[in-house]
C-alpha cells in the first residue's frame, strides 16, 4: 500500500535515520532544519475519509473514480458491496486501474460485516432505487454517516423509516443532486436571489426525454415501479428538487395524471414489429427495431452487466415494448406550494429531443430558460446531462422595459458541470462557501422524492394529495434568503397624449 504521506518517516525508522536518508539524497542540508516541523505536520494532518460504496452498477463509477483518482489525498476508498459478485469483481479491477489498493469485496448480506470491518466514516448507496432505505436506516443504526444517489427513495413509507433513523441516531443523511450544481442552473437561482423578477407566483416546467435516453428506462429495472418508482421519482425527483430549491420553498399540494401509451406492445405492431420479446441480445427482430441496444458490442455493457448476468439473471436489455413495463410514459403534475406560488409539470419519454423549457413568472417579470441536452446512454462513454454546445437560453423579461438574455455560466463534464461542482462539496476537506445552499440532506431529499410520490397515488385514487401529511417529523430545508416580499412592484409607465373617444 502507498504511504499516504510520503514525508512521513517510514516504520522502523527514527527521526535522525530519516533526516540522515534525505542528506543522502543531497536534500538534507535544505530539509534537516525543516525536519521537525515536517514531522509535527505529518502528525497532525487530518485523516483522510473512508468511504464504503453499496451498489456497483454505472452509476457508482464517478464515485469511485473520485475518491481514488482526484480526491486521494482526502479520501480512501476501504470497501466495495453489490449482490453480483461478478459486478463486485469489476468493480476492484477499476481500483488496481486506478493505481488505487484494491479494496475487499462484500456481497450485500455481508453489509453489517464489511462495516464492523472496514469501519468508514460515510457509506454511498447507489444501489436499485427501492433498496436505498435498507442501507440508508441499517448504515445509520451502525453509527456510520450516510450519502445517497437521488431519488432517496421511492414511496412514503420508506421515506418515513429513513427520517426516523435519522432522528433516532443522530447520523446524518446527504442526498447528491448534482442538478443543483450545474452553473446555468445556479445562475438561474442567483438571479432570483437577487430579486430581478420579484416574488415568484407561478412556474411552468417541461421535460422531454428523447428516445435514446427515454427509452433506456423501459429497458431497465427502472420500467417497475416496485423498484424505481417510475419516472416520476426515479428521474422528476432531479426536477421537483430544483423548483423546490430555486423557489426556496416546500411543497404542500400534488394534482396529477398520468400514461403509458408510447411504450407498449400496441405500438410495437404498429412500428411494423410482432409485438414484444424478452430482450434485445436474443430479439429476433433486432435488424428491424429501432430501438434494439446491443450490450455486446457495447465494451462498458458487456463488462458490467452481459458477463455478469449469470450470477443474478438480471438483463440490461429487456424489451422497451413489454407487458412487464408498468411506469408511466407520459406525465402532467400541478405542485402548490407554501409560499402560495404554483408548478405546472409535465415528462414525456419518447421526444425527438431531450432537454427542459422552464419559465418562473414573478412580480417584477419572467425568466425563460432552455437546456438542450446531449445524447446520452447510461453505462456508455457518453456524458450525463451534458449540454450542448449553445444548448443553454436564458432570457430576463422585466414586466416593464426591455428583455435581455443573459449570458449562461458555463461548465464542463457530467449534469452541465455540476458533477465536478458537487464532488469537491463532497469530498474536499474544506469545500469553499456556498451561498446557495446546494448541498442537499433528507428533508431536501424528501420533499423532492414526495412530490413523485404523490404523483403516483394521483394517478390511480385521481384526487389532490396534502403532501405534507405523507409523513410525520419532515422539517424544512435549509434555503438560500429570496428577497421579501415588501419590494415594491413596477408602475405602469404614464402615456402621453389624449385619450382616445373610444379608449
């Protein structure tokens, strides 16, 4: 194992042997005055983190590649868990490709063991959506802090078993939107702050999911709501999360319907196909199916989930057009919130592109922002949420005078920039101060995840749902300051002239 500080004498090595070995090196007249105070240093260094990551499918990558690649010398990377052994495997070959040690492997009935013996200051949880409350609730009955891919979970319930173990031991929950990260997302909450359009009465949001992108949920375990809670969790919560953090506000009311008409074997016949078959690997209509995905000729693919699939049976390939799929494909969501202002949402997943429109309308004027999104597949060297290029529009409307664009922050890399963003909040020792708040923990995660929630009882009971009554002992987020509300609006602008006989 590498010695993390390298200046540090070795075992077995007194002080006058270690300055002795650097005047070897024609260093030790430069260094031997320097010598204890290098030692005091290296003795009071703050201990690098130890991170646990449960769940090894393509998202936890980024967080591995983190902790041992950029983020090394505050963090360490001590065990890796996943039901798939296979998966588990590859997952400590990406370690020794790192030039990081490679750290022991745990099925996941050996999550109590592999934290009585690595012992982490934080666990990760990137595993199937509806799992995240078990490692979440048993992390924190362990005594270990907690971090979590979004959505946090998927149903009241289980949002309610995570909020009690946080209150009962005190551990801390941080739940990782990295949409919030993103610098044109950021900027559009710094205009608010500011108070360019006053208080914001009413917003109309919608998301569209082309048929790369869109269609990869229908193939995953991601189609089941049992495990991901459909779209409206697994992907809206990234969506819900952001007007609640760019509102500074919390949702108290959820109207809701909700379809599946694109994905289904009555479309597949009309695309010209026979219907439905179990997966694309062995589809005999691949050369027809325009929505065929090979996993084997995919290298990321094959590696974590074709060669694998032997061990848990789960294909990554399965039909978009199958009976099996239960989630929605196509969304529309009235949010009332209590700051009294109003959500218009809707996400369809078979666009011709795949990006948002968003408009905030305040008292002072309107903000338009656009993103236009790359294409992208999850498991593939594509990037997520990346932009493209003059995909980002941002227009400042006053309600008197002339509109404006304004000019986007811009980033690079995964979500628009925001992954790099995020990690450094994460992992740095002493990340800089954000005046955003965008670091986000279980009553954010929450109030995202609940507006799903209540989506989905929407659209089988048809009635409005409190959201706040879902659970008990929720709390508010911490927010950023918006402006007050006694800012005085704009006045109609006096005309000249006479008025006319018929005016």
């Amino acid at each position: 194992m590498t010695d993390p500080n390298p200046a540090r004498p070795a075992a077995g090595l007194d002080r006058r042997a270690f300055v002795k070995s650097l005047s070897a090196a024609g260093l030790g007249a430069a260094l031997a005055g320097s010598a204890p105070r290098l030692l005091a240093q290296a003795a009071t260094a703050p201990r690098r983190k130890r991170y646990v990551i449960v769940g090894l499918g393509s998202r936890h990558v980024m967080y591995q590649n983190a902790i041992e690649k950029d983020y090394k010398e505050h963090a360490e990377l001590v065990g890796l868990c996943d039901l798939n052994p296979g998966r588990i495997e590859l997952a400590r070959k990406l370690s020794g490709t790192n030039g990081a040690p490679v750290p022991p492997g745990y099925l996941h009935t050996d999550f109590d063991k592999m934290i009585r013996e690595t012992k982490p200051d934080f666990v990760i949880v990137t595993t199937v959506d509806a799992t995240h409350d078990d490692y979440l609730v048993r992390a924190m009955e362990l005594g270990v802090d907690t971090i979590t891919e979004k959505p946090m979970t998927t149903t009241a319930e289980k949002c309610q078993r995570i909020l009690d173990a946080r209150a009962r031991t005190g551990k801390s929950v941080r739940v990782l939107f990295n949409y919030r990260y993103s610098p044109p997302r950021t900027q559009v909450k710094d205009l608010m702050m500011a108070g360019e359009i006053g208080d914001i009465l009413s917003v109309d949001f919608h998301w569209l999911l082309n048929t790369t992108h869109g269609a990869d949920y229908f193939r995953r375990w991601h189609g089941e709501k049992k495990h991901s809670g459909g779209l409206m969790v697994h992907k809206a919560t990234h969506h819900f999360d952001l007007v609640n953090w760019w509102l500074g506000a919390v949702p108290v009311t959820v109207t809701a319907t909700g379809k599946r008409e694109f994905y289904t074997p009555a479309m597949a016949r009309r695309l010209g196909l026979q219907s439905h078959h179990e997966r694309c690997h062995t589809c005999p209509e691949q050369d027809r199916c325009g929505f065929f995905l090979s996993l084997a000729n995919n290298p990321g693919h094959k590696a974590m989930y074709l060669d694998n699939e032997k061990h848990d049976g789960y294909f990554r390939d399965q039909c978009v057009w199958s009976p099996r799929i239960d989630i929605e494909d196509t969304m529309n969501v009235i949010v009332g919130y209590d700051t009294g202002a109003t959500l218009s949402y809707s996400l369809n997943a078979f666009n011709a592109w795949e990006g948002y429109n968003i408009a905030f309308n305040g008292t002072k004027g309107r903000i338009e922002h656009t993103i236009v999104e790359q294409v992208y597949v999850s498991g593939t060297d594509t990037v997520q949420g990346g932009i493209e290029e003059r995909g980002t529009r941002t227009r400042l409307i006053p309600l008197r005078g002339a509109p404006r664009d304004i000019e986007p922050w811009t980033g690079t890399g995964g979500h628009g920039g925001g992954d790099k963003v995020m990690l450094d909040d994460l992992f740095l020792p002493n990340p800089p101060a954000d005046k955003y708040l965008r670091a986000a923990d279980e009553r954010a995660g929450a109030n995202s995840i609940l507006i799903g929630a209540a989506a989905n009882e929407c659209f089988v009971h048809g009635r409005t749902v409190e959201v706040q009554k879902m659970v008990k002992g929720l709390g508010r987020p911490d927010y950023a300051p918006m402006p007050t509300r006694s800012d005085p609006l704009p006045m109609p602008a006096r005309r000249s002239g006479r008025r006319s006989q018929t005016g």
